[in-house]
C-alpha cells in the first residue's frame, strides 16, 4: 500500500480503489469523480495515508459516524485536513458545520477553515497531542496556561451560542497544537445552538470532577479542596444557567485560581 497518492495520478485504473476512502463506505465512483475534480481545482495534490485509524489498509487521521478526515496537500506543500462527508451520512451537507466553524474562527477558535463544499471541508491541520497526554506529562506551568486558555475558548463560544456537544470528552476533541502549546478545539461536526448544555461546564467537569488520574493532577495543581469544590459545582451550576455571563466566568476563573499552587 501507498502512503500517499498524487491526485493527478488517479486514473481508471487506481479509482476504484481510492473511491472506497474518498466516497466511504460504498465507494460511489460518480461522487468520488466529482470530489476528486474539486481536489483538483482548489489545488489539493495529494492525499496522505497517515493517522492511528485504519479503513481496510488505509490509515486514516479520524472517523466518525458522519465523516472521515485525511491528510491532504496543497500546491504550496502546506498539510491540510480534508474532512470527507461519509456517503451514507445522515447530514445532507457539511455546510452547517462550515458556518460554525467560521464564527468561531472569528474568535480565534478551532481550525482555520479554508474551503468548504457540501461534501467535504479543508481545513488548517493541528498536528498536536492530547490534552490528557499534555496533562499528565506536561510541567505545572504549562498545563495552567493550558487550562485557562481552553476555559477562556469555552466561555467565548458560549457567549457566542455555540455549542459543541462534545467538550464532555475533551481528551477526544482537544489537541495541544505542536507549534505554539495552544489548546485547538477541533471537530465542530456535533454543535448546537438550542442546547441547554454549556462548554464551560463540560469542560470544567471533565476537568475537576471526573474519578481520574487526569482530574486528580488538576485538582492538586490548583488547590482543589473538599470545600473549594462545593464553592465551583455552586458556581458552574449558575454559570450553566446564565450561559456566557461574563461576572460568574470571572468569578469561576478567580475562585480556580486561588489555590494555585
């Protein structure tokens, strides 16, 4: 197997075989022809096989119910993240996750969006570890800016309305990006503008009630007592109900911070 594939090399005879990722699961050829024709046009020259998720021989970046995301290539040798709509997707386009990804962009929130279609979205790529990787591994100071910098990102995008349904399991959609040490929210495939939930408090919950190794860092590293936390459950509970308040976010930060340790 090839760990990549030039897109002007897919011919009749290798399309069969590439369709399988590019269309997936049924690998239709006439809407594999069409997103390869677009690959072409915006300037994607390669397809790049890599990641911890395998579809058959291929290795992949993710996949999900709705989607595939691959490595791509562009025509100035930059990587990007191509996220492919999933042929048999419940959702009849990927616009809705477009728009959403731009206003967050607008906040410096999430991966840059570069080009979006019904089928398929290319976005900047996050090469990054895990925020529990980070977490656990990373020196005191560093998680602190982590923490606060993600916690910051959560009550924007709540003032914003938006919210990703996900961020209960933020080791899953949060990568520290390699470059600059930055939590990058990613996958804003599963967002809501009408839930009750918030991304402060699912983030916060993960973060410091959790029964983990993970919570128990975080908890040591900010002085997180028995009493300190009845203070933040109170705190997040009001929060979830004044959903962006910027008084109680305040308030949430300061009561985190004084136990710094």
């Amino acid at each position: 197997m090839k760990d990549s594939v030039e897109i002007s090399s897919i011919n009749k005879d290798t399309l069969d075989e590439i369709c399988t990722i590019i269309s997936y699961p049924n690998g239709c050829i006439n809407r594999c022809r069409s997103i390869i024709y677009a690959f072409r046009k915006i300037g994607i020259k390669k397809l790049v096989f890599t990641g911890r998720v395998k579809i058959g021989k291929y290795s992949v970046l993710g996949k999900g119910c709705e989607s595939i995301v691959l490595l791509g290539v562009n025509e100035d040798g930059r990587k990007v993240a191509i996220k492919l709509r999933r042929e048999d997707s419940r959702r009849p386009s990927l616009k809705t996750e477009a728009e959403r990804l731009k206003l967050v962009n607008k906040l410096g929130i999430g991966p840059k969006l570069l080009y979006a279609t019904d089928d398929f979205l290319i976005m900047e790529y996050i090469k990054g570890e895990s925020l529990e990787k980070a977490v656990l591994e990373k020196e005191d100071r560093v998680i602190l800016r982590i923490i606060i910098d993600l916690l910051e990102q959560c009550w924007k995008m709540d003032r914003l309305g938006i919210i990703h349904l996900e961020l209960s399991r933020p080791h899953e959609h949060v990568l520290i990006r390699e470059t600059d040490g930055q939590p990058v929210i990613i996958d804003f495939e599963t967002t809501s503008i009408s839930t009750r939930k918030t991304n402060l408090t699912q983030v916060a919950s993960f973060l410091f009630f959790r029964n983990s190794m993970l919570s128990r860092k975080v908890k040591n590293l900010f002085g997180i007592d028995n009493k300190k936390a009845v203070k933040l459950r109170r705190l997040l509970r009001l929060y979830k109900k004044n959903r962006g308040d910027p008084l109680l976010y305040r308030k949430i930060v300061d009561l985190i911070l004084t136990g710094l340790k």
